[in-house]
C-alpha cells in the first residue's frame, strides 16, 4: 500500500463486448492514491459501463484491472466492494422503506464480524459492536448534515438530499477508492457548489475518487486528472487546464455537449 | 357467544401456526421472487422428524419428558433447516438466472420430491402423535375451553415470531436481508453477499417452518405425509393475505386466516371450510392485490 510505484488502481487494456457492440475498447488508466479523477465523455462513451467494469458488476473481454497490483477483474461484486471499492448510482439507488439511519448502517455491512447466526443470538460482544457502529453512522450523518432526518424514510427525501444520503451510505462502507456515477445530476447550482465541499472533504481524508460527471463546473473543480473516452476508446488525458485546450475534446465532447447538461428543471 | 370465544381462541392456535409457516413463504419471496412450494412439506418434514424422535425414546405408553420433547424441535429444526439449504443450493440456485416459470417448476419438483420422500421413509398411513407431548390441561374461563397446549403454541409462536422481527429490523444481518430483499445489485455493491444472505433465509424460514409442522402434528396429534399440500397452501394464503413479501404481513395474514377459518368452520360450515378460505383469498386480491400491508408488488408477480 505504501509503495508509491504501484498505482491505486490500474487499468491494463481493459475492453468488453456487448453482442456485437465494442462498448469499452482497450482501455489503460492507472489511478493514484490520493487523486480525484474525472472520467468524462459524450452520452453513450461507456464511462457508466467502466464503473461497472470496475465493480465487478460486468467482467472484461479482455484486460485486467488490478487494485493494488492485484488482479480483481472477474471477482465477484461484493468481493471487489469488500475491498473498499465502493460507488455511487446515476439513478440513486436508496434502500426503500429504509430510514436515513438504516440506509447508512446497511452500507457499514462489512465493519461488522456478524454473521447470521451471531446476529441471532445477539451476544453481548454483538451489542457492543453495534451500538459503536450506530455511533459512526451518526457521525457520518452529522459530516453530511443530515443527522436531524435521521430515522425519516430515505426515499421520501428531496433528490438532493437522497443523494447526499447515498453518498452517507457509501461513506460508511469506508471507502479506498469512492466511485461517484454523476454525482451532481439533479442537484441546483448551490447544491453543486456544496457537492464540490464533500468530494474535496472526502479526499482530504485520504479516499481516492473516480468520478463521471457531465457538469464542467464539478469536474474542473475537483479534479486533479481527467481522462477523456469516447466510444469506449480513451480519446485524452491530462489536468482539467490540458483538456480544457484539447481540440480532440472540444470536438468530441465540450463543442457539441452542451445542450446535453443534466440540470435539474 | 361461548362458540364466539371458543372459535376465537381455535382460531388464534391454527392461526399463530400458519403464521409461522408462512414466514418462510414470505421472506424467500422477498428475497427471491420466488414461490418455495416446497416449504409445506419442509414444515410437515419437521413434523415427521419430532414424531420420530419422540417415539424412539418414548417407552409404549409413557409420556414423553421434557427433554425429550426438547429435543425433537432441536433435532427438527436442524434437520429441516439443513433440507431447506440443500433446496436452495441443488433446486434454486442453479436456476437464479433462468427464467422464473423454470424456478417455479422446479419448487413444485421439489415439494413433490419431498412428500414422496416423506411417504417412502415414513408410511402412506396417518400416523398419530402421543399424548402429552406438551402439557394438556382445560382451563374452562366462561364456559370456554382453553387447552394449555394451545397456549403454549400461541405462546411460543408470538416470542419467535418476535425473535424474528427484532432480528430482521434491529440487526446488522437483519438490515443486510432486507437490503438484498429491496436491491440485489446495491446491495452487492455495498459489499453484502449476497448469496450467504440468501441461505440464511432458507436456514431461518424451513426452521420457523419445522416447529409450526410439529405443532400441527402435536396439536391435532397426527401426521400424513401429504399434509403439507393443505397445510402450506393455508399458510401461503395467509402470506398473500397479509402482503407477500412482508414478514408483519405473514404474521398478520396467518393469525387472520386462521381465526376467519376458525369461524367460518363454526357458523357456517365445516364441510366448506377450504371452500370459503379460497373466496376470501379471491375476494382479497380482487380488493388488495397487494394484500393489507404489501407494497409494491403486483408488478412482480
């Protein structure tokens, strides 16, 4: 972990068919630990599906991706996020019927040493694991400012606030790498500037951040590197100030996208 | 107003066991989407496996001893929950991404497979449970008989149907089964596995359903191996009645059912009992497709 010639993350020609349909092509991206990365493209550039390459959600065609120089492509999902690779949704994806609270504490699943059957006997030990989660999960609610709607129900919640609740989720899973799938979709210009806050927040605490998002203003922001993809082949890469520049971006993406802005209505 | 009464306390016995029968039922159809038809005859499985027990280390015409009697839940809801396991891994899984028509085959395979195992190592004919297995003595209140075996099953069932609603809602493991139940792949994302969730709720449901069979057979003193047919489909109803899928619902449907049996047998007819059960299973998803607590279900049916 300490060895600095081993990046984060390390995508290695990485490429995945659909049917007949090249979604991601050879792809390379190496992330340091530390960093927040944007990963920016047109509609339909696969950046959603590089999330999910690298979530274990789909398994490459071909390619590696290792964490920690370690090979993880083909793990399961839940084996990769046990490894502290956790994301966010496009489209939140709250537990319904939850409250705020339990939402948060599902996603500590893994600090957890209960098993089913532990749970079931609700050992002493247990109780007191427990209640010192429950105490971190709070903790993290109050970072987020949403300590006071704790026990509402998740997904009665206003958009912006539900995604502030999964960004608590994933928090609580504590993070190496967070991976947010456009964190601002949906969010008005004040949220976007406090989303800005979080992510900064959040890597100051040392967790590295992949992100996709479609609003410049997040992704020049926060950004420390930036890698451009478009139909599923890395087309740039830099700081925000070279892409800014690029005139392959421009062309490909920042000329031609901007009628495609998810703000909210 | 006797019969009232007396009806009413029946009803809330039988009803507390489909209650528990139909916890199973309910929680692999919150998790799974799928119907365990097999689940009847885990129950009725247990019910055997108690009798066995309590047979074997009964002398002819003795009592069973307490620990005895123990012991044949002990050994029923192990071996239940070990069958419901293997029901899982060898008839389920396999199929989890098949379509769910070939799932819903191979549960009723599965209960087939059970009830004839049932009868091969057991017998065809009804067999009787002993007397005294739970203490039974008649408290008469009112002119209303109350059975103190009645009362230790209603008694029982609500602390384990208790138990398990703390689980489910207060634990972390509990949080985990209902996250997978509400999204699998978020779920998975977030690091539970999902898979391990899913073979606890198969351990959970067959051993709830194990100590309801054994109650039917030490409450109505008898067994047949084809019992789980009615038995199951009873606490099935009782699962849709009260929301499938919602673990409240299967404890609120089943005690419903089985005090709307209960009268209805009393004032109207015996004879038409499973008859008037049906209409009112009809009548409900005419009025409450969803059933009275279920949510967001029709469409996943």
């Amino acid at each position: 972990m300490n060895d600095n010639s081993t990046p984060l993350l390390q995508l290695d020609s990485v490429g995945i068919n659909f049917g007949g349909l090249r979604a991601v092509d050879d792809l390379n991206l190496s992330i340091k630990k530390g960093d927040v990365v944007g990963l920016i493209g047109p509609n339909g550039a696969g950046k959603t599906t590089v999330f999910n390459l690298i979530t274990g959600v789909y398994k490459p065609t071909d390619g590696v991706i290792r964490w920690k120089g370690e090979p993880i492509s083909g793990l399961p999902p839940y084996r990769i996020a046990q490894r502290r690779i956790l994301r966010t949704f496009q489209t939140i994806r709250l537990f319904s019927g939850m409250s705020v609270l339990e939402n948060v504490l599902a996603g500590q699943h893994m600090e957890t040493h209960q098993t089913w059957l532990s749970g079931l006997l609700s050992l002493p030990k247990q109780r007191r694991e427990e209640k010192a989660l429950r105490k971190s999960c709070m903790e993290i609610l109050e970072q987020l400012d949403l300590a006071s709607i704790a026990h509402e129900e998740a997904t009665s919640l206003p958009y912006g606030i539900q995604r502030r609740v999964e960004m608590a989720r994933t928090l609580a899973a504590k993070p190496e790498l967070l991976i947010l799938d456009e964190p601002a979709a949906g969010l008005n210009d004040s949220e976007s500037v406090e989303l800005n806050k979080t992510i900064l927040g959040i890597r100051d605490q040392g967790v590295t951040v992949i992100l996709v998002e479609h609003d410049m203003n997040v992704v020049m922001n926060v950004t420390d590197h930036i890698c451009v993809i478009n139909f599923g082949r890395k087309i740039a890469e830099g700081g925000p100030e070279d892409i800014r520049n690029n005139p392959q971006v421009i062309e490909a993406y920042l000329g031609s996208d901007d009628d495609d802005d998810e703000e909210a209505a | 107003m006797e019969i009232f009464f007396q009806q009413l306390a029946n009803g809330l016995t039988v009803g507390s066991i489909y209650a528990l029968i139909a916890l199973g039922y309910t929680m692999v159809y919150g998790i799974l989407k799928l119907i365990n038809f097999a689940h009847g005859d885990l129950a009725v499985l247990g019910a055997f496996i108690g009798l066995t027990v309590i047979t074997s280390l009964t002398g002819a015409g003795a009592a069973p001893s307490h620990w005895v009697v123990i012991l044949a839940f002990v050994v029923a809801v192990l071996v239940v929950a070990i069958a419901g396991v293997l029901l899982e891994l060898t008839a389920y899984r396999p199929l989890r991404h098949a379509h769910r028509l070939s799932a819903v085959v191979s549960a009723l395979g599965a209960s087939m497979l059970l009830e004839n195992g049932i009868m091969l190592i057991w017998s065809p004919q009804t067999l009787t449970f002993p007397e005294g297995i739970l203490p039974s003595t008649n408290y008469v209140i009112g002119g209303v008989v109350l059975n103190s075996t009645q009362i230790l099953i209603v008694a029982i069932s609500f602390l384990l149907m208790l138990a398990l609603y703390l689980y489910v809602n207060k634990t972390r493991f509990g949080t985990a089964i209902r996250a997978s139940a509400i999204d699998q792949d978020a779920a998975r994302l977030m690091g539970i596995n999902v898979n391990r969730v899913i073979v606890s709720v198969f351990i959970l449901g067959p051993a709830l359903g194990a100590i309801g069979g054994l109650f039917i057979g030490i409450y109505y003193r008898q067994a047949v191996f084809d019992m789980g047919w009615i038995y199951g489909l009873n606490a099935f109803i009782a699962a849709i009645i009260g929301g499938i899928g919602n673990i409240p619902g299967a404890m609120l449907g089943g005690l419903l059912l089985g005090l709307f049996n209960s009268l209805a047998g009393g004032y109207i007819s015996s004879t038409w009992q499973e008859a008037i059960t049906f209409a009112l299973l009809i009548l409900i998803l005419l009025v409450r497709p969803t059933g009275i607590l279920g949510e967001r279900v029709a469409e996943k049916v």
